[in-house]
C-alpha cells in the first residue's frame, strides 16, 4: 500500500574513478554491498542500493567509474555508465575536493550535457580540505554546469549525508515502495559475495592483478547445522598472476579467504565455509562468451 506524498526514485552515483562512488554507498546503506578500494575502476556491475526512510525510497545505481575503456571489459564499463544516465530520476556527480577540477570531470559534465536529469552536485572528502578552500571549487564547477543542487560531504565520515538524502528525495515523484523496508541490495548474495572476495585481492595484490581478476560463485549452500558452504573460482589472465594469488605456500589465497569470510559471514549472519580455487583464464576481459558467464551483460 503507497503512503499519501511517498516518493520514490532511481538515482545515479557517477563520477571518475576513485572519487568515492562505493563509499558513499555503502555509507547511506549502513553495510558493505559495493567493494571499496584505493585501486581505480573496481566497480563494474551498477550495484543496486536500497535506502528506506518514512519519506520515501531510493533505489542507487553506482556506476563504473567513467574513463576511457581499453578492452571489452572497459567498453562494457563505459555502456554501463552512460546507459544509466538514462534510466533515472535524478543523477549524483561525485567530485573529489582534494583533486580539483580535472580532465575526466570536465569529460563527465561534457555527458551530462545531453541528459534531461536533474543532476546534484556532490563535493567529496571535504574533511581534508580546510572549509575557506570549498568557496573556490564551488564557483568553478558552477560555471561549468547548471547543477540542481551542491552539497559538500565526506562519504567516508558520514558527514552531512543525512542533509545530501534530504535534497535526493526532493526531486523523486511520488511513487511505490519498490522494495521491503529492510531491503538494502537487490543483487542476490552470490553477487556480492563474489564482489567481496573481489575486494580482498585488490587489497592485498600488486598493481598488475586488479583488472584481471573476477571471481565466480560455483556453489553456495546451506547444510542443515545452518553452515553456509561456499566454493569460488577466482579467473586470472596469466600463470603468473595465479602464483602471486595463491602467494608462498598458498598464504596469500588463505589470507583472502580468512578476510573474505569475515565480511561474508556479517553479511549472511551464519557461519560460513569458503573455498576459493585460482584458474587461468587467458585475455577474460576480451572474450564475449567468458564475459557473458562471469555477469557482465549490456543490451
């Protein structure tokens, strides 16, 4: 049953890479479902966050980050991307203050150029620059682009979160509550199981693994003492890469999983057993059908 004046919307988190995008998210949502890295262009799948307040429901959509793609993973990246625009009520454009204005910004605001959307400005990290220094930044990015709104946050801190969801719902209709109250992703558990395995190994890998790594959920079960049982492939592109996972006598692969499991058992509530495997799977990112098989689509 709709509440009389609930509103209800989709909305966009974009912003160049490594700006925050996931933070915030998981910071509105209250638990971890988008991966956090200092490693660019971790995100790949838009993830689907659900927040639920007495005044209406926001359903996110956290993009890849926008770049330029250089393979079939990349170009999938950047469809992603600019298909969402599209598809939303309003769009959130995270900056980085720290940063400044740069040329993947003025790249964003060129795209946004062409979209209808209203599109809200948010200022990131504003907890490491000093208060005197946002005025600036501000103007700046106003003479660039008509923004509905400006609002400086720190998505890390949580600071002034709360006032950047009161100006979301202001530009959502009135609508249905798409999702139950408790519903925070509707991405099934496996997904983001696979995502937080992901994240372990952008942690704790080199530079040259982040990009060519997915991971694929083969089994999840329950067993009847109420363990979850859950077995994963990790797919790299090189031998070389498999033997930097697996590290010296299987301790970096045994460190994954005992972080992994940590962050999958909080998210499922239950014990869990976690088995992870290394395969080699040469140039993933450029083959069609090997995309297709770890999740990611575009139409």
């Amino acid at each position: 049953m709709n509440k009389s004046g609930f509103k209800s919307g989709f909305v966009a988190i974009i912003g160049r890479p490594n700006v925050g995008k996931s933070t915030l998210m998981n910071q509105i949502i209250g638990q971890k479902i988008a991966i956090m890295s200092d490693k660019p262009q971790t995100t790949r799948n838009k993830i689907h966050g659900v927040y639920t307040s007495e005044e209406g429901q926001i359903v996110f959509l956290d993009t890849p980050g926008i770049h330029k793609p250089n393979s079939k993973l990349g170009d999938y990246m950047m469809k992603t991307a600019h298909s969402t625009l599209g598809e939303v009520d309003a769009v959130l454009f995270l900056v980085d203050v720290v940063d400044g204005i740069g040329g993947g910004d003025r790249y964003i605001i060129e795209q946004l150029k062409a979209v209808d959307t209203p599109v809200i400005l948010v200022l990131n990290k504003i907890d490491q620059v000093h208060p005197e220094a946002l005025l600036p930044i501000i103007v700046a990015y106003k003479d660039l682009y008509p923004f509905a709104e400006i609002v400086p946050i720190s998505a890390l801190k949580g600071n002034n979160v709360t006032t950047l969801l009161e100006q979301i719902v202001r530009y959502l209709p009135e609508g249905p509550q798409y999702y139950p109250a408790d519903q925070v992703t509707d991405h099934p558990e496996q997904f983001v199981c696979a995502e937080l395995i992901r994240e372990k190994i952008l942690h704790l890998t080199r530079e040259e693994i982040p990009h060519s790594i997915a991971v694929q959920i083969e089994d999840m079960r329950v067993e009847e003492n109420g363990l979850v049982r859950i077995s994963a492939v990790i797919f790299v592109e090189r031998d070389s890469q498999k033997g930097i996972i697996i590290g010296k006598q299987g301790s970096l692969l045994k460190e994954v999983g005992k972080q992994a499991r940590k962050d999958i058992e909080a998210l499922l509530g239950s014990k869990t057993f976690l088995e992870l495997w290394v395969k080699v799977k040469k140039d993933w990112r450029n083959q069609d059908r090997v995309l297709r098989d770890l999740g990611f689509r575009h139409e």
